[in-house]
C-alpha cells in the first residue's frame, strides 16, 4: 500500500510502497477514508519535537473496519469510526478519565499515536493499537469527519473549559482561521452567546470567518492597529476568552494585549512564542493555558455536534500521492478549512 512517510527532522514528507499491515492480538485494522493534513506535520518536519522517524503520518483520521485481531469484541467489518488520535496508556488517572491527551506515561510510550511516533492514517490502511480508540461516527461521512478528531477535538476542548466564562456580554478572540480556527468559530457559535471576532493576516481566511458567521474579521498583520479595533470591540470587560491557534510571538502579545481581567488566554499553536508577563499584563485573574487535543468522550460530544449539523468541517480533497505537494500548499496558506488525503 501507499504510505506518506516523515523520514527525519529537516526532510519533507516521501510517498513510499508499503505492505498492508495484519491486526494482532487486540487490535484493529482500519481502512483509512480520509486523513486530515494538521500543520502540526509541518512543525514535526521542520523542528525536533522529540518524535523518531520513519512513520507514516496522519494523525486525524476516519475510515472503516476492515478487520478485527483476537479478542476484539463489539465491533465488526465496515464499522465507519473515526480514530481517537492521542494515544495515551489506557491505564493512567488521565487515560482512565478518557483524557488520553494528558496521558502521564507518554514520553515512557515513546509515541503520541498514529501519525505521531506510531504509523498515522496516511495510507491505505492503518493498525489502531486497541476498539478504546475508536469513536462511531453516528452516519457522518468519513471525509467530512476526519479533521472533527483534531481540527474541531482541539478547540472543542479548548473552548470547553472556559465556557463559564463565554456569557452573552462576553467576547470571544479567534486568532488564526484555518483548519483549527475555523472549526473554533462554529465551535463558539454552536455553544456560546459570545461575541466574536476573528484575527487573521490572510484576507481569504478573514472572508472564510466571515461565511461562518463572524461579524468581526479583522487583519492582524498591523499588530498595534488590531489591538485598538478589538478593544473599542470589546468594550470595558476586554476579550474574555482568547484563543490563539498561530502561538507566534505577535498573536501572542495581541491576545495579551486585548485580554481583560478575570480572562482566558489559551495559546494552541505551536509558532514558538513565548507568553511573557509583567504586572497587570496579561491583566490580573487572567488564565494562560496551553490546551493539548482533547479527550476521547469530548470527540464523541464534537461528532455528535456534527451530526446534528451544527458544525461542519470546510474539507478540500487530494490524492495520497499529492501529499508532497499538499504540505507545500499548506505551508503557503493556501489551503481552504482543512485538506484530506485520500488513498
Ligand atoms: P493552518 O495552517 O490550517 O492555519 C493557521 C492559520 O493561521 C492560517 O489561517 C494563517 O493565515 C494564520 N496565521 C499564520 N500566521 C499568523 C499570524 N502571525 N497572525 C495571524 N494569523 C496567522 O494550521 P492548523 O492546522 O489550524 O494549526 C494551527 C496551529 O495549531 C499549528 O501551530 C498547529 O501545530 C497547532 N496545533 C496544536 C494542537 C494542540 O493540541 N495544541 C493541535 C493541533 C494543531
Ligand atoms: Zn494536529
Ligand atoms: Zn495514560
């Protein structure tokens, strides 16, 4: 089978031939629908976080069973599902409350999960380690739905812990409206009265806020000039909640910037910035968090979400063998929502 691997820190992704792999004792072969392109992979190719090549990538996938290793019970052939991506050790306090994302044994694991230390959903069938890891997918197509396991789990969980603070006289920050964030604005609509504004330094992303219902899209790029216009938005409470899916030095002093008291600032993308603070600012009873993916009953709360329509992923389809090229695509912001890869 066709596989897209990540070789080593510094090198681009290479399609290579395969063979297929066979479920063992307690695991589950699944054949992969679509494989969402998080740009997560781009950071894992360009900077070292520690993973060990080669893998296959992929950490966002959906597709069906296509086969069951011994002792796996519940579940049978052409099960549609989508693949809980954070592969903790089933047995910690985290993995025991479903929140494998914080899994207190990962560096022992020497993974992250499929796509992330272990063989991801970029092929044409992928090994799923234990039916734990499996969520059913309630008759969403399995394209459409693999990204709602990381582009809409993360800020699902994201924005799930700061929902007391999202009431109706509140602003919610969006900054950064691509795979993550655009799932994050739905998100924000299909769960909170918040007020919303969305950041972004690409005027396609901001009209793209705007389709999804946003009434404040703003350009970032003049960092001074954004925090003005989302003040005089906010009003005296400030931003309530800001969720920053770049994680760059800008968009992090914005969000600081803009934040008021007794405020959330939840740093999401990994651009590398640093939170820096001195008195009062970020203000006083602001909470800086640094959310990881989500938990796997939050997965099941995201496909439920989006099998009452309520949010919906913007999916453009390649090739698996396009994965080279799709990467490039989405280094250079010129990916609509989320692209897919099918095999
Ligand atoms: P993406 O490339 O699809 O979207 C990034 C968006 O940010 C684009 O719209 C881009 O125009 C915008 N942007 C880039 N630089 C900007 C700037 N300086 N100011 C404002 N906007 C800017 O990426 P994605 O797949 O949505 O991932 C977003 C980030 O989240 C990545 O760093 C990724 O690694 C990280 N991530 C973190 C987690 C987690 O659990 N913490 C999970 C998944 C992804
Ligand atoms: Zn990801
Ligand atoms: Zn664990």
């Amino acid at each position: 089978m066709k596989a897209v691997r990540f070789v080593e820190t510094g090198r681009l992704a290479e399609v290579i031939d395969l063979p297929t792999p066979r479920p063992g004792p307690g695991q589950v072969l699944l054949k992969i629908a679509g494989a969402g392109v998080c740009h997560s992979d781009l950071h894992i190719m360009d900077e070292d976080l520690g993973l060990k090549g080669p893998f296959t990538l992929g950490h966002e996938n959906a597709g069906w069973i296509a086969g069951l290793g011994v002792g796996v019970e519940g579940w049978k052939e052409g099960d549609a599902v989508a693949v809980y991506g954070p592969w903790g050790c089933g047995r910690c306090h985290a993995c025991q409350t479903s929140m494998e994302n914080y899994c207190e044994n990962h560096a022992a694991l020497g993974t992250m999960g499929g796509g992330l230390g272990s063989d991801g959903g970029m092929a044409e069938y992928m090994l799923i380690p234990s039916p734990r890891l499996l969520v059913p997918l309630q008759g969403l197509d399995p394209i459409a739905a693999a990204p709602l396991s990381d582009a809409a789990l993360t800020p699902y969980h994201a924005i799930k812990q700061a929902l007391p603070l999202l009431t109706p006289d509140a602003t919610a920050l969006v900054v950064g409206v691509g795979g993550l964030g655009h799932m994050a604005v739905q998100i924000l609509r299909a769960l909170t009265p918040a007020r919303l504004i969305a950041g972004d330094i690409d005027d396609a992303k901001l009209a793209h806020a705007r389709e999804l219902g946003v009434e404040h899209a703003l350009n970032t790029r003049d960092g001074e000039a954004a925090a003005q216009a989302i003040t005089d938005l906010a009003g005296p409470r400030g931003v309530a909640v800001a969720l920053d899916f770049v994680g760059a030095q800008p968009t992090i002093d914005l969000c600081a910037r803009v934040v008021g008291r007794n405020s959330r600032l939840s740093v999401v993308g990994l651009g590398g910035g640093v939170v820096h603070y001195a008195a009062n600012r970020p203000p006083y009873g602001c909470q800086v968090t640094v959310p990881y993916w989500g938990s796997r009953t939050e997965l099941m709360e995201v496909i439920s979400l989006a099998a009452d329509g309520r949010i919906r992923a913007d999916v453009e389809t390649f090739p698996l063998e396009q994965a080279v090229e799709v990467y490039q695509r989405l280094r250079e912001g010129r990916i609509h929502g989320r692209a897919v890869l099918l095999p």
